[in-house]
C-alpha cells in the first residue's frame, strides 16, 4: 500500500516537472503510472533536451538571419555597380538611371556594415574604380565607412 502511493507520488511530481517544462502534465502522470515513475522521468529528460537544441538551433538561425540583413559582403556589393556599370555601358539604362540607381545602392550599404576586414573590402572595389563604376567622391563615402 505504501509502494502504491509512493508509485503514485513520484508519478505526480513527474507530471509537476512536465508543466514546468511546457509540456502537458496530465499525459507525462499517465506515462509515469503506466510504465514507471523513472521511465517518465527519463523520457521528460530527453523530449526536454531535444527541446533545448530545437530552440538553439533556431536561435542560431534567427541570428544568421539578422546578420545577414544587417551585413554587405564586397563580392554582393561590388556586383551590384559592376552590373549597372554593364548595363549602362550596353545602353539599356542612361547615366541618370545608372547614377541614381548607385547611389541608392551606396545608401543602403551606408546603413550596413561590411562583412570582411576594410582592407579586403575596399581591393574588391579597385577594378569599379579602374572601369570608373565608382567615382572618387563615392569611394571616399565608402572609405569613410568602411574605416
């Protein structure tokens, strides 16, 4: 008899841990009852663990993410002028298009940081100046914010 309410004591503080960890107590007392309070309580354990990992893998994510909207790579960066540049040079846009189009790009990257260390992200931009993609005053802008 004094098994029994032990049995049943372990099972309810089963169920009490359960709640605690979000999860429905009633069903964590049953499965305790039925197969043992220490079956339960193990099986709690690893659903709680399995748990613990979802919730930081989608943190990791979350962070990615975050960075990623809030972070420019030179090589996304330096694409972007290269292909106005070609499209102003194949004449499909006009220079107010193609300098109206840069210098929205260059704004957006203001707002950003850059991803690599400044030394690296300013030699992706050497050949945009060679080509005169970017103008002197647009990469002291860039300098200036990148440095």
């Amino acid at each position: 008899m004094v098994g029994a309410f032990i049995w049943v004591g372990l099972c309810i503080a089963v169920g009490a841990c359960a709640v605690e960890k979000n999860r429905n107590g009633g069903v964590w007392f049953l499965i305790s009852l039925f197969f043992s309070p220490l079956l339960g309580a193990v099986f709690l354990f690893l659903v709680s663990l399995k748990d613990k990992e979802k919730k930081a893998k989608a943190e990791k994510e979350r962070e990615e993410i975050e960075l990623s909207h809030s972070t420019v790579s030179a090589e996304y960066f330096s694409s972007k002028i290269k292909k106005l540049y070609d499209l102003k040079e194949g004449n499909v846009i006009d220079e107010d298009e193609f300098f109206e189009q840069k210098r929205k790009i260059i704004s957006d990257f203001i707002v950003k940081k850059p991803k690599e260390e400044p030394e690296d992200f300013l030699t992706a931009l050497i050949s945009l100046v060679d080509k005169d993609a970017l103008s002197k005053d647009e990469l002291s802008q860039i300098k200036k914010h990148v440095l």
